[in-house]
C-alpha cells in the first residue's frame, strides 16, 4: 500500500488500527446505548431519534463494489439520527469513467459532511482521504472491514459479555475481514486463532503488527487446532469481491468449512458469527448457520447500530 500523509483534523474511519483502544470501546459502547434506544423510541424502522443528533449533516456513499447490509445500514442510521444521506453507484458516477479519486474527494467534500466509501482498492480509500476535507469512512476494501467487525463485537459482547481474553477462532480464507479482526483483537484485548491454508493465508505484515502490538494470534492450517476451547468461531465467503481464482479457492479451502464437527470442538457455549453474505454447503454448513450457536441476524442488525455511532464519532458527537 501507497503511504499516504493523512490529514490529522478530520476523524476518517479508515481502519480500526487508527482508532485508540479507548475510542474502539467508546464506539461498541455508544452503539449499545443507541440500540438500546431505539428499541424504547421507535414504532418503526423509518423513525428519527427525537434528538436527531446528525440533523443537518450529510453523508454521501459511494460503491464500487455491491452491497446489502451497509448500504442500507447506513442509509438507515444516517435517516434514524436525523441526517441526509446520497448514494452513488461507482458506475454513475464520473468516477466510474476515469475522474479522479482526489478529483472526486474535493468536489464531494463541498456537497457533503463526510463520504463513505467501498473501493475496489484500499489505496483508493486512503488517497480520499488524502484529498477529501470531510472524515472517510471505510466500508470495506480489498484489505479490510472495520465497521462490519465493530458489530461483530457487540453481537459477541450482548451474547456472551466481555470479549476481553476470550477465544476467537477464524477458519477460511484470511481475507479483508480476518485481517480488520486480527487489527480488533489487538484494540479489545482478545485471542485470536487462524486457521488458512499457507496460499490464503492473512497478511504478513498485519499478523507482525498484531505481534508487536501485544496481540494474542496463531495461525496454522488446522482448523481443528484454531477451534479448540475457542469462545466464537467465524469464517466469511471463501471468494470475496474481486478474486478472480474461484475454482482453486474452492478446492484449497474446502478443508476449512465451519461444519457441526468442527462447531463440536469448540467450547459448547460458543457461537457462530458469519458477516454474510454466506454460501451455505461452502464456508459453513446449513447446520451450523441455520442451528442454535449461529447470532447471524442479530450480528447483520448490529450493523445498523454500530453504523450510527461510527457516524457519530466521525461527526465528534
Ligand atoms: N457484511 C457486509 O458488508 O454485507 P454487504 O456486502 O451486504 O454490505
Ligand atoms: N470478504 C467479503 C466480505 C463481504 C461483506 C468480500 O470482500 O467480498
């Protein structure tokens, strides 16, 4: 990756590495007390909090890439906390045509108050950030997920409590949400345990990090070994958006698949998270994600609650 010389006074969401320990927690936090709200205020999913702390902010929200959950997560908070928001499809745009990235980051930071961005590239995520004078939130690039992890935490957390010095085991590809989990279990103080084929294996670089940083990580390429007395086991789509190797990925990773066997040798209370979408028969079992350990829906609903106070910190509310 490119090293870009970020601005310092605007609070981009570009990585959950760039947020302090005390910062991941106060979002986790900020996020259960806003679900915790809108459950007592709201007869609807189109209400507006009454104190509609983002009223008069925008948020403009660009996809090169298609999108389910945070797309319509974060239409949906922005509307919820009284603000406006604009998506722009990669291919509507001049973008999409050959304009710049640092182009598109100027003229956008005169219409709105901060953009959300799903890019192709991370460096594409970075150099808006660069040129844009609105906070960037990353919402997913080729190397990492961080708001689809900060509600992996409070779905972790509303299940079992407290994520600090708990197992979390990966099994699958090592992929741009093993890597923004690796970064979290360093901020909220968890053991994280890998298990990749060596070719899938998750960066290098963000592994040492993770090392250096007091991170408590294995990775091996037994996912027996990853899940043993694991407190939650993970795995996402063996072909993310963008690769291009399907047929080899799914014979190398076939091994890795979260099955009932597999879910047995973890610890009998733990549970099942998936970012989705999932590929039921590939990554996981339809047992596994359909039955009992599995917090599927409540870990995609969280992404709505922890999209608004990501937006929030952004906005310094
Ligand atoms: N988990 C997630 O980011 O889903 P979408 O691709 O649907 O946004
Ligand atoms: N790893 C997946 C996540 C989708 C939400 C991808 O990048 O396609």
């Amino acid at each position: 990756m490119t090293d870009y010389k970020l601005k310092k006074d605007h609070r981009h969401f570009l990585d959950l590495i760039s947020l302090s320990k005390v910062e991941a927690r106060e979002i986790v936090d900020k996020a259960k007390a806003l679900k915790e709200a809108a459950k007592s205020i709201n007869q609807s999913k189109g209400f507006v909090h009454p104190e509609a702390p983002l009223e008069n902010q925008s948020l403009a929200m660009i996809f090169e890439k298609p999108s389910t959950r945070t797309r319509v997560s974060f239409e949906m908070a922005m509307h919820q906390l009284g603000g406006k928001s604009v998506v722009l499809q990669n291919h509507d745009m001049q973008l999409g045509r050959g304009e710049s990235v640092s182009d598109t980051a100027r003229v956008l930071s005169c219409f709105v108050d901060a953009i959300m961005l799903r890019a192709n590239s991370h460096d594409a995520l970075l150099e808006m950030a660069e040129h844009s004078n609105v906070p960037i939130i990353n919402a997913l690039t080729d190397f990492s997920h961080p708001c689809q992890i900060m509600a992996d935490i409070l779905t972790y957390e509303e299940h079992r409590g407290s994520i600090k010095g708990k197992k979390i085991a990966w099994s699958g590809d090592g992929n741009n949400v093993a890597i923004s989990w690796i970064h979290a279990s360093v901020l909220f103080d968890c053991e994280m345990a890998l298990a990749c084929p060596e070719e899938y294996s998750p960066l290098e670089q963000v592994v040492g990090w993770a090392k250096n940083n007091g991170g408590k990580i294995t990775i091996t390429d037994n996912p027996e070994e990853a899940v043993k007395d694991a407190d939650c086991v993970i795995t996402d789509t063996w072909i993310s958006m963008g690769d291009e190797d399907a047929d080899e990925r799914l014979n190398t990773l076939a091994p890795y698949q979260v099955s009932e066997d597999l879910m047995d040798r973890a610890k009998s209370s733990a549970i099942f998270m998936h970012c989705l979408p999932a590929h039921r028969g590939e990554e996981v079992s339809s047992e596994v994600i359909d039955g009992p350990q599995s917090v599927i829906w409540d870990e995609a609903e969280n992404r709505l609650h922890t999209q608004k106070a990501i937006l929030m910190w952004c906005f310094g509310k």
